[in-house]
C-alpha cells in the first residue's frame, strides 16, 4: 500500500443484522446486549442491529423474530458508550413508522438498501433520514451483476439524495478480488462521498475481496464475528482487524478483543458456523442473494431435488432480493424435470 491508502477505515459490525439470518432471527434480548456490549468495548463505532431483511422484515416471507427488532435496538443502544447503532431499511419493506420509531430506540445510522439498479426508489427515503439527522448510507445490491460504469450511475442517485457512504454490496459472494477492485476504483473516481464495501464469503474470498476493496481507495468496510451472516457468512470481523493491524491500516479496533468477542461470546449461541460448503459455494458459483440458501435448502429436501440445481436455475432467472418466494416454484420445476427425465 501507498503512505496515501494508509487511512483510517472504518468497520461496521453486521453480526446482529446479517447475522440474523443465520440466527433465523432469533436473536435474544440477552444475546444483543452481550454482543453490542463487547463490540463497544473493543472499539467498533457502528453497529447494525435489525431483522436480517430490514427493518419491518419480521414475516412469513422472510421469517419471524424472536423478539421484536425495535426491543433489539434499544437493549444495543443502552450498551453501548460510544459506537452509534445502525439500521438497514429495505424501500418498499420498511416505512416511516417503523423509521421513526428506530430513531427513538436509538439508532444514528441508516443504511438504505436498493438492488443495484433500483436506486431510484431510494430518494425519499434519504430525505426522511437526512430531516431525523442521520447519517446515510446507500448499499448497493447484488453489485456483481453490474459493472463498474452502471454502479457509479447508480450511486451518484443515492449521493445526490443524501448519502453520506454508498456500498458495493456482493450480496451473493460472487465477486473475485479484481471485481471488487474495480468497482471500488470506479466509485472512488465518480463521487464525493464516501466508498465501502460489504463481503461475503460464499467463493472464500470475503477477506481477500475486502482487501483489494482497501488497496482501491474504499472508505468502509463490513464485517461480521465469526462470519455470522447469510450463506457462507461475511467478512470476519475479527480476522479484518488482525489483518488490517499488520497491515498498519488505522482502525480504532483491539483486535484481540475483537478475538475474545468472536470465541466466547458469538461462537456459542451460533447453531452452525457459516462457511463455504457445498451449498453456500454454490451461491457465490451461481450468482444468487445469500439469504436465499436456507429457503433452497428447505425446498430442496421437500422436493427431493439437489440444492445446486435450485441456485443456479436462480441464478439464470436473475433472481434478487424480495424473491424468496421463488425458491417453491424452482424447486418444483426442478422436480417436474427430473421426473420427466426419469420417465
């Protein structure tokens, strides 16, 4: 790295918001305060805490919690002495009420999520945060399903909305290090406000993408403890910090406590560890939303058909976030062909 690139970056801890899918949102009241306390104190300055799929995302669609995500945000926030609480808002899931009342409960971040060619429908949003005094932040979706030139195009939209940080969000895991490098470079060139990047981890390059996102110029970058999130999880938090220390990269973060907080407190209310397995490799392979994975894995068992033949049939349908409800009727198509092949 240049003496230039060796800034400070921020990390912003998804555990209790990616994590929820892999928690299938059931999070415990008992189980934030716990994890929001330790990320505080080992220097994490924003942590997001809502349902996986945003704010108002608890539904037969997307799955309930366990306890309401507004009573999740008030236990992180009590906890926490000096990192802000941030929330991700799905336009067209999550409203003004249930904006307003994240804001009484404490949050001071809003990350404002569109597919990545939708950012469009973001507008109003960004307004409603920037009159509450929020700080904003644009994520850009399913980032691998556009190159550089079309992203920039979108995120100049949200930043003349408002947004203080737009992300390039490889939601499904389908980025290689180059991919993530040049669309960072891209943004960085095309805007003003600030880059980041949000990893996950579904070709096990999570970390590696999240470095070259670094050596491009990007501004933010996401983690999780442990890798809890969707499919093979994200960007470990804690392996981020000890990577970025040795790089001399400034980041406000104790990395041993950050280790600490991944072994003792997250590992053991984990149900699993999110790796790239079979399945979750197939995600990042086909190109599909990470949180898709559970949904196929059930279809797929009910059907009796194989969970990659789901995903990459996903995949070629251009299936994006919102569209869990198409996982049924792949598998069943899936399993009409396999039938007639069979007869």
């Amino acid at each position: 790295m240049t003496e230039e690139k060796q800034r400070s970056v921020r990390i912003t801890d998804t555990s209790l918001r990616d994590g929820s899918h892999a928690m299938s949102h059931q999070f415990t009241a008992e189980q934030v305060r716990d994890v929001a306390r330790a990320l505080d104190e080992a220097g994490i300055q924003v942590i997001e805490c809502n349902h996986g799929d945003g704010l108002a995302g608890s539904s037969i669609n997307y799955g309930f919690s366990k306890v309401s995500e507004m009573d999740l945000i008030s236990e992180a926030a009590n906890v926490c002495e000096q990192a802000k609480i941030a929330a991700l808002l799905l336009p067209g899931v999550g409203t003004v009420p249930q904006l307003e009342e994240a804001v009484e409960r404490g949050i001071g971040v809003l990350r404002i999520a569109t597919h990545c060619t939708e950012a469009d429908i973001s507008q109003q949003h960004f307004e409603m945060a920037k009159e509450r005094d929020l700080e904003t932040v644009g994520f850009l979706m399913m980032a691998h399903m556009r190159g550089p030139d079309a992203l920039v195009e979108q995120a100049k939209l949200m930043e003349s909305y408002g947004a203080d940080c737009v992300y390039i969000v490889d939601s499904a895991g389908a980025m290689l290090p180059r991919d993530a490098a040049e669309r960072v470079e891209a943004m960085k060139d095309g805007l003003d406000c600030q880059v980041g990047f949000h990893a996950h981890d579904n070709l096990g390059v999570g970390v590696g993408n999240s470095l070259a996102a670094l050596e491009a110029g990007v501004d933010q970058l996401d983690g999780s403890l442990r890798g809890l999130g969707a499919g093979a999880g994200n960007a470990k938090t804690e392996l981020l910090a000890a990577v970025l220390d040795k790089m001399g990269v400034k980041t406000g973060l104790d990395a041993f406590k950050l280790m600490d907080a991944a072994e003792y407190t997250i590992a053991p209310m984990m149900p699993f560890e999110p790796m790239p397995d079979r399945d979750s490799i197939s995600i990042g392979y086909a190109g599909v939303y990470s949180t898709f994975l559970l949904h196929a894995k059930r279809a797929a068992e009910r059907y009796d058909v194989d969970v990659r033949e789901i995903m990459v049939e996903l995949g070629r349908r251009e299936a994006v976030a919102g569209q869990e409800d198409w996982v049924i009727d792949v598998a069943m198509d899936v399993a009409k062909e396999k039938e007639g092949a069979a007869s």
